[in-house]
C-alpha cells in the first residue's frame, strides 16, 4: 500500500491594501499564501476573505498629536478612521506595532483601547513584521469557517460532558466512595 504525497493546502487569499504593497509584512504573507493588492481598501488593511477578518496595521508613534496645551490627545483623523473600519469590516482587528514598548506607547495603546472599548474591536501589540504575522494566521484559522465550528462544538461537548451524572459518579467512585455512599 503506497502513501499518497503529503498535499499542502491551497494558499488562503489574503487582501492587502496598496500602502502595504513594499512592505516586509507582504513579502511574508507571500510565502504561504495568494497575496491581491488593491487600492479600493482603507489604508494599511489586510483583509482575509476566507475568515472574513480585516486587520489594520497602526504605528503605535502615530497615534497621539500635541493638543496645543503641552498635551497629547488621541489624532481625531484616525479616531474617524478607526471608526469607518469598525463600520466596514465585522470581525476586525488593530494590529499595533511599535519597535519597543516604553510607557508613553502604553499611554498610547491604552488611550486607544479606551476610547474603542465599547466596540468589538481589539487592540493587538506587536513588535516586528513577523509577529504581526503570527497574529493575523492565528485569529484567521482559528476564525475559518470550518475550524470555528469544530472549537465550538468540543467546547460544547466538553461543557454537556462536565455536566452529566455518569462523570460525576465516576470521579467520586475514583475518591473511594461506593456507588452507596455516593447515592446515599
């Protein structure tokens, strides 16, 4: 009996804004998967159809301006932008990135994450192209449509299983009890 080759999967599509079109990020993404550039998503946006997940990419210095007081405030423009995005894209995620995490990037992020915390929007921090990628591969597979549902229904059975008597009576039975000290 012969084994079949191993058959790698078909690359997943992936949607990158022209911004991105030189970047390192689409150079990565290249390697595993089918990358279309386009110039009709927002800017600095990678989209994977297949999951339906749309991330944007954000430099975490960009993200405060001086308010003119001595201060610094969230930028209104992207405060809008974020906002259309939200509107846009049902599932998506803010990808962050910031070559070192000092404190007045934390006061940024945490400036963001506040302002956006009543929509489903998440804040992801990275550090460097590649982790940006292992961000966006993991959110996407575990959001495709075949692998959503394969978690939630062993979630579901493992929760209905936790739940049943015939566990509860075997784990007590483990303890030493007889089966009439445990229904007694």
């Amino acid at each position: 009996m012969s084994k079949k080759p191993h058959v790698s999967a078909k690359p997943w599509p992936v949607i990158i804004n022209v911004s991105l079109s030189n970047s390192e990020v689409r150079q990565i993404l290249e390697k595993d998967h089918k990358v279309r550039v386009s110039d009709t998503t927002g800017e600095d946006t990678i989209i994977f159809p297949l999951s339906s997940v749309a991330f944007l990419l954000l430099e975490l210095d960009r993200v405060m301006v001086g308010n003119g007081k001595g201060g610094e405030s969230l930028d209104l423009q992207l405060i809008k932008r974020l906002e259309r995005f939200h509107q846009i894209h049902r599932h998506c995620y803010v990808i962050v990135v910031s070559q070192m995490m000092a404190s007045k990037q934390l006061e940024s992020l945490v400036a963001l994450q506040g302002r956006f915390l009543n929509l489903h929007m998440g804040f992801i921090p990275a550090h460097n192209p590649k982790e940006i990628i292992d961000c966006m591969i993991s959110i996407t597979k575990v959001t495709c449509k075949p692998l959503s549902q394969i978690i939630q229904d062993r979630l579901q059975n493992l929760q209905s299983s936790t739940l049943t008597e015939s566990v509860v009576l075997h784990v007590l039975s483990n303890l030493g009890l007889t089966m009439h000290d445990i229904l007694y």
